[in-house]
C-alpha cells in the first residue's frame, strides 16, 4: 500500500477560505469550509497507510468516510500534489542522495502515488548513453549529462584542443592545447563525478560501421559530430538504426540552432527524410546535390566559420532535455521524426521540418524498436508515429 505524502516542492498557503499550492507560478487552490481539507494534508506526512489516514481524519471528522479519503487521494494525485513515500532511495547511498537532492525535488513534481521520484534519478543512473563529438555541443552535453547523473557514457571523438575552440568549448583549458580531446573531457568528468564511467574512443568516423561499433550497446546517443558534414549523417543513422540504439542529433547554423531524433523501429530515420525531401522539395533536392558535392571534395562549409557560444549553450540544453526525457520517462520526447529549432534573435522552439516513416525504407523499414523503448507505443504518449 502506498503512503501518500504531500510534495515538500509544492508548497501550499492557507488564505481566503482555501488552500492553495504554488508551482511554477501557477496556483492551484482547494475550497476550505470547516477544516477539514487542511487536517488531511496535514496527515499527509508520509508515514500513513490510506487506512491510517482516514481513521486519523474520522477521529476528528465522524462523517468522513474511506471513500471520501480515496476520493480526496485520487483528486490530489490527478492534480499532481502527492507522492508515494514507500520508495525511499534506499540503492542509493547517502552521498549519491545530497548529490541528487535537487534532481530529486524537481523529479518529485513529476512523481504519483505510483510513480517514485527515485525511478527517474535511477533510470538516469543506469542508461548506457553515448556523446559522438566532445567539441562545441559536445562539451557541453557531455558535462551536463555528467552532472545530472549519467554514469555509463561512451565519448567519441579524433580531435585535439585548439585555441579556437575557447569560445564555446567549456571543459577544455589554454594548459590542453594539443591534447587529445577525450582524454581531456574524461579527466573532467571524473574530477565531477567519481563514480562515472568514461569509455573513450579517438577516432574519426568514416563510415555506418564505424557508428554502430560505437553505439552498439548504447541506449541513447548524442550526435554532434560534423565532419563530414553530409555523409556523416547516413552514417549516423544507418550505425544507430541497426543498433537500435536512439540517435539524439543536431548542430548550429550561423544564427540557428536545430535538433531532432530518430527511434530506430518507431519513427521515421533520416533516410525516410532524406527520401521525402528528394521526392517532394525541387530546391532543397538541389541544395543538397550541392552539399553532397562539396563534402565528396572535401570542401569547407561556409557556414562553419561562425560559431557562437550562446546559441552553442542552447542547442546543448535541448539536447540534454530529450535525453532525460528519453532515459528517465519523466515525459514524452518532443523531437521523434522531427526537427525542432530557434534562432539567435527569436529564441522561440519552433518545428521546421517533420517526417513519417516509410514502410519500404532501405535503412529503417524492418527494425524492430528496442525494449527499452517500448514505453514510447503507449497510446497515451500520443507521439508522431
């Protein structure tokens, strides 16, 4: 049986004939006439079977019935205000919970009466997560999945500390130029995080088997390497698709900021793209030939010359955000078969392009999705696919 207890993140106010609960500025208030509202989230403490609850509230409200105490339970669940308290942490110890303590209090507005805000901090703890270039996105995400509790991550990347890279690449240093950039963002992490462990591959991918041997037992990844700049996307998905492992991938575009992910099985891969693009968009079929052109010839990308830290930071974040969503299932992902942006001067997430999977896809069409990602055919999800 469950021991509800009322959110310690949601405070409430008693005023005006009702108590109201505040979270993220937004109130949600209960009518209050004789007191008996405040007595039962006052016995939400936690340490109450619902039995207990109501035979404490009937001691000083007779006319209360079980029912009644279920009912209020229920209400204050749909809305959000209590939390199982039976699940204490205790896998975890007491370093990793004040480690974790305000992961926790922000995963407790998310958790139930069958929901445990330990359940997500856990499946962050155990997800086997990738991050394929450690540059500019990539330094970014990398300590941020560090600090939020990610503690098996693949890194990969062939590249070394530039001076260059000092104005978006955070985890690297003057003393690091010439260094091996790895090496440097797993010593980072570790310094962090004691408990991390850091796979490190330094290696320049060069075709879809090199992905997959990088990502074969990986959960999720996140892609950010750019180089090159056309081809490697095949790579990517073609390597993450037969992995059955989720590609989380993105960039920055001069003054735009993009991402998008693909769920081998579920939705639509960047082949499926690719085609919809080819069959039904003239111009972009023809700056693509473009594209593929100049990186056959191995050619530079005007675009890449501007590169600027903010809005680096921002697609990072958005990133990370669906790699919680993905791991932990506190919510449902937002960029399944889509690509999501903003740019500099309106900072707004917007969609800029979607995409269904085709049945007859060379690269995705008889993939069947991961176990660990069945949680994404719930009809309740409602997601694109």
């Amino acid at each position: 049986m469950p021991r509800p207890a009322l959110k310690v993140s949601i405070p409430y106010f008693v005023a005006d004939g009702g108590v109201h609960f505040r979270m993220g500025g937004e109130l949600t208030s209960l009518e209050e006439t004789d007191g008996r509202v405040q007595a039962l989230l006052e016995l939400l403490d936690g340490t109450r079977e619902p039995d207990r609850v109501h035979h404490d509230l009937a001691a000083r409200f007779p006319d209360v019935t079980r029912a009644d105490v279920d009912d209020a339970l229920a209400a204050l669940d749909e809305s959000g205000l209590v939390q199982d308290a039976t699940d204490e942490g205790g896998d975890f110890t007491a370093d990793h919970r004040e480690r974790w303590s305000n992961n926790l209090g922000f995963f407790e507005t998310y958790a139930s009466l069958s929901r445990s805000k330990y359940d997500f901090q856990r499946r962050i703890r155990d997800a086997k997560v990738g991050v394929l270039g450690v540059g500019g996105i990539g330094s970014h995400v990398f300590i941020d999945l560090v600090a939020i509790g990610f503690e098996d991550i693949r890194i990969l990347d062939f590249d070394r500390i530039e001076v260059s890279n000092f104005n978006r690449q955070i985890i690297y240093g003057e003393p690091d130029v010439g260094r091996v950039k790895v090496e440097v963002a797993a010593e980072r992490a570790r310094a962090l995080n004691s408990n991390v462990r850091v796979s490190t591959i330094q290696k320049k991918l060069t075709s879809a088997d090199d992905v997959y041997e990088a990502v074969h037992d990986r959960d999720v990844v996140i892609a950010v390497v750019d180089r090159p700049k056309v081809h490697v996307m095949h790579w990517l998905n073609e390597g993450c698709v037969r992995a059955g492992t989720v590609l989380i991938g993105g960039g920055v575009d001069t003054q735009r900021a993009f991402h998008y992910s693909v769920v081998p099985g579920l939705s639509g891969c960047l082949e499926c793209w690719y085609r919809s693009v080819q069959d039904n968009d003239p111009t972009s079929r023809m700056v693509q030939g473009v594209l593929d052109d100049i990186d056959r010839e191995g050619g530079a990308f005007g675009e890449d010359t501007a590169a600027f830290n903010g809005l680096v930071a921002m697609d990072a974040s958005l990133m990370v955000g669906e790699m919680v969503r993905f791991t932990s299932r506190v919510s449902p992902p937002l960029s399944i078969g889509r690509m999501l942006g903003l740019s500099f001067h309106d900072p707004r997430l917007e969609e800029f392009e979607s995409w269904k999977r085709l049945p007859d896809c060379a690269v995705c069409g008889s993939t069947q999705p991961a176990e660990s990602m069945r949680w994404l055919e719930s009809d309740d999800l409602r997601l694109p696919f």
